[in-house]
C-alpha cells in the first residue's frame, strides 16, 4: 500500500505488508475506482438525490438516522418516486436511530409506494441486551454502479437554518464508482440478511461493475460487531505513519491502547493532530472529552476544538498517502458493538486533498493547550446560543457508549492508580464518587428501593431465557417435522449360490488329534 511504500518496503516485503492490511481490515485493495470528495450537505445530498433520479434498477440505502423533516421527506419522494417506476428500492435504518425522528406514518407511505422497507435489531423482551448493538453505517448504492459513504445522517440538522443563524453540521462523505462498488453492494446485503430474507447481490449489480473507472485503490471497510477490523486498521496507521497523521472524529473516546499508539507516534516525531467538536450535541459528553485530552497534550499531540455548530465528520489522513472516510468514530462502541462502514482510499493526490481539507477546517478550530504553571487547559469559549444547533431528541450509541468508556477510564485510573489524573478530571472523579454513597444511602434507608429493581429486573431476565427457549424448542420441532430424517440406507448383500437353510446348527466337528477315538 502506499503509506508502507513510503518507509522504503519494496517487492516481498510490501507484499507481505498489503497482506497484513488486508487482513487486519478484513477487506482486500480494489483497484480502478474514480473517488469524489464530498463536503458537508450542501454537496452529499444533491449528488445521492441525483443518483436517486437517475436510478434503472436498483437502490440500495440504510442510514442510522432518518428524521420525518423536510430534509427526510424529499429522500422520502425521491425513492418512492423510483419504486413506483419499477425501480427496485431497499432501505434500511437503525431501530434506535430512528427513535422518535420518523413516524410509522413515513415508513408506511414509503411501503404503499412499493420500497422495500426493514429495521434493523429492534428491541426484542426476550434479548434484554441485543439492542446495544446498532447499524451505524450511513450508505446509497445505485445500480451497482454508484455508491455513497460518509457520516452524514437524514435530518435538517446537517442543513442548518440560515433564519435563525444555525449553521449546519461539519460532515465528510465520499462518492466512489468502479469495482469497489461491488463491496458497498455485498455489506449491505450483510446487514439487509441479518432482518430477513437474503438480498439478490447479482441482481443489484451491473455487467460494468467489475469495469475500471479510475485509477484510485480502497478498501471497504465493513466493520461488524466484535471482528474489530477498523480498530486493527487504526493501530496500523498509527504504528506505521512516519510524518503527519491528523484526525478529525465527533466522539473520541481515549482507550488506553489507541492513546498509546497515537503517543508513541508523536514521540517518534510524527505530526500528530485531533480534531474534535467545541460544541456537542450531548452537552453532558465534552466534560467528559475534555478529560481525555492532558495524555495527548502532554506528549505532544495537538488537540483542536472545531467553532461551528456540530463537528460530525469522521476522517482519517496520513503522510500525505492514505486516508479514510467513512461512519466509524474513534471509541469502542464503534470498534467493537456496531456495524460501521469505512473506505480506506490509498491515493496521493485523493490524501493531498484531504489534508487541505483539514487545515481548513482548522482555520475554523481553536487550538487547546498546556498553559500555565499548573499546565491547566486552556480551550475555545462555548458558542453563542444563536450558533448552537438544537440539541437531539436522544443521543447515539456511539456517543453514549463514548461517555460511558471515559468515565470507566478515569474512575479505573482513580481506583488502580495507574496513571496520574489530570485536574479537569476531578470533577468525573467526584461525581463518580457520589454515586456510590447515593446508593449506599438508598440501600441503607430504603431498601425496597433497590430490592424491587434488583427482582425485577431478574425476573426480566430470567422470562427472556425461558421465552428464547421455547421459541428454539417450537423452531426444533417445526423443523423435525417438515424434515423427516431420512431411512438409513442399506448396502446390497453379495451375490450368493442359493442354499438351504438348516433348521438346526449343525453340530461342531471334533478336532483332529493324536487322543481322537
């Protein structure tokens, strides 16, 4: 790949590292493919609308959030428009994601059109825990021909209002047409399975989908729950970056390993940059990002908080050589309990492009810092109420799971000692400290308080178990008796001279010997 071509590995060895890539992702370089760089809403949603018009035979499109706006019902008459002129429409989105933002009224009138409409992992009394883990990807392929991947959700809040003085939500996305199309085809179909019947992959694609388009290699990244193939690929680039390798993501969450590669990375002289939101759409996290910042400050990676409403992009560039857009922020909750999709573009000019990108934005960021005798960090200002975006109905799993780790982080730290906290974390400390005394309290003088959770709560689970039984002994016998086990086959006996049957064994003939009468 080419980052690895720029530390000087040639022939065998960089054939041996593009196998580690390739594994590590789970996902092989595909060459031939023409890449778009698509910035923010006002050139994403004009291009995936185009697309949309101009669909022939099919489209294919999930998204996290889908919102019953302005924004949602133009998506909405576009792809219900297709479907009435017998273009094959598929759209899947989040059960969580969609809570509250789209009414059973917007799904219906896209089925009366004739789209085909599916939720992914809805929540289910019998799988008290399975709804953790969400589909986060945001996708559009057309015809096989045409994809789309980025951060971008359906919702006005990408938009903005100009009236009001609300700008719009900093998002990244990407345009690809060649042979990669092929992969964005084959993980949809991996998530539309998981809800129902397969989808037909060949019938989505076209005769030209294996057909070069450019010259730009990538990688499709379709990250499922527990393979971890984005967090592996976000080590290597990390290990491997020799120069420059600037970040931008809306919900970074600091684990210990990823900080550890980011830092050991600095130290080696490597650029290293973060860019992150100054203003979030769950107020109650930046607290909690804020905490993480002093273990990359201190070893010299620059940390900047974005000035606009919302910083919702999640991009990756390094060297100059690689870079990655895609729906995946930096947090385990994305690593490990959603499925998330990624392109990872290995082209110089496309990574040029993105690293003028990001120092554009920066001209738009402020730049957080050590300063001071207590090395207290010094950030932007909040915004002004007019610039803030109104704040979501609820947040994502990414963003919960992302403040639920920062907390575990620091309150570990607190308890086992193992790295010096920073003062901006005393205030998670405290509050993590309050927290168990309440408890304690409640417990002590109310009892039943916490006694009928506690039973309830096992009694949920335990009825979720019996319920998830019966249903797989009913699916046991349902299929026992539409497959009968076939009888056991037999094999022919030998061909033999037909002979009477004695009615008696016939007597043993004494053994010849000397004493024989």
């Amino acid at each position: 790949m080419a980052i690895v071509k720029s530390a000087g590995i040639t022939g065998r060895q960089h054939g041996l590292a593009e196998q580690v890539f390739s594994r590590a992702a789970g996902a092989p370089l595909v060459p031939g493919n023409d890449v778009h760089l698509l910035r923010d809403a006002r050139e994403n949603y004009p291009a995936w609308l185009r697309a949309i018009q101009q669909a022939q035979r099919s489209i294919l499109f999930e998204n996290y959030l889908i919102e019953d706006d302005e924004v949602g019902r133009g998506f909405a008459d576009a792809l219900a428009a297709r479907a009435r002129d017998g273009v094959q429409v598929r759209v899947l989105y989040d059960w969580l994601g969609c809570q509250g933002t789209a009414s059973r009224h917007y799904w219906r009138s896209l089925r009366d059109a004739g789209v085909e409409v599916r939720c992914f992992n809805p929540f289910q009394f019998d799988r008290p825990l399975a709804w953790l883990g969400r589909n986060h990807r945001k996708t559009l392929t057309v015809d096989g021909e045409v994809g789309f991947v980025s951060g971008l959700c359906v919702s006005h809040k990408w938009v903005g209002d100009a009236q009001k003085g609300v700008a719009p939500w900093r998002d990244t996305g990407l345009e690809i047409r060649g042979p990669a199309v092929s992969d964005l085809v084959r993980a949809f179909a991996q998530g539309w399975s998981t809800v129902g019947p397969p989808l037909d992959e060949e019938g989505c694609l076209s005769a030209r989908a294996s057909t070069p388009m450019g010259d730009v290699a990538l990688r499709v990244v379709a990250g499922v729950p527990w393979s971890a193939g984005l967090f592996r690929v976000e080590q290597l680039i990390a290990s491997l970056a020799r120069k420059r390798l600037w970040l931008t993501d809306a919900y970074f969450v600091g684990t210990a390993t990823y900080v550890q590669a980011l830092r050991a990375a600095s130290r080696d002289g490597v650029d290293v940059r973060l860019l992150v939101p100054g203003s979030s759409d769950i107020p109650a996290l930046r607290p909690l990002t804020q905490a993480g910042y002093r273990p990359l400050l201190e070893a010299g990676i620059r940390v900047y908080e974005w000035n606009g409403t919302m910083l919702h992009a999640k991009t990756a560039v390094a060297d100059g050589l690689w870079a990655r857009v895609g729906s995946s922020n930096l947090n385990p909750a994305s690593w490990l309990g959603n499925s998330e999709i990624d392109v990872a573009v290995e082209d110089a000019p496309f990574a040029q492009q993105m690293e003028a990108m990001y120092l554009q934005d920066l001209e738009h960021a402020t730049e957080v810092v050590l300063s001071g005798k207590a090395r207290r960090l010094k950030a932007s200002p909040p915004l002004p109420r007019s610039q803030r975006g109104a704040p979501g109905r609820r947040g994502s799993m990414s963003r919960a799971a992302a403040g639920a780790v920062r907390l575990g982080n620091t309150v570990g730290a607190a308890v086992t000692n193992h790295r010096e906290l920073g003062r901006t974390e005393s205030k998670v400390v405290f509050g993590a400290g309050v927290v168990p005394l309440a408890l304690a309290g409640v417990a002590l003088y109310w009892p039943y308080a916490v006694a009928v959770p506690v039973a309830l709560l096992s009694a949920w689970a335990g009825i979720a178990l019996w319920s998830r039984a019966v249903r797989l002994r009913r699916q046991e016998a349902q299929g026992s008796e539409q497959q009968p086990l076939p009888e056991p086959e037999v094999p022919p006996l030998p061909a033999a001279k037909p002979q009477a049957l004695p009615d008696a064994p016939a007597p043993r003939a004494p053994e010849a010997g000397p004493h024989q009468p």
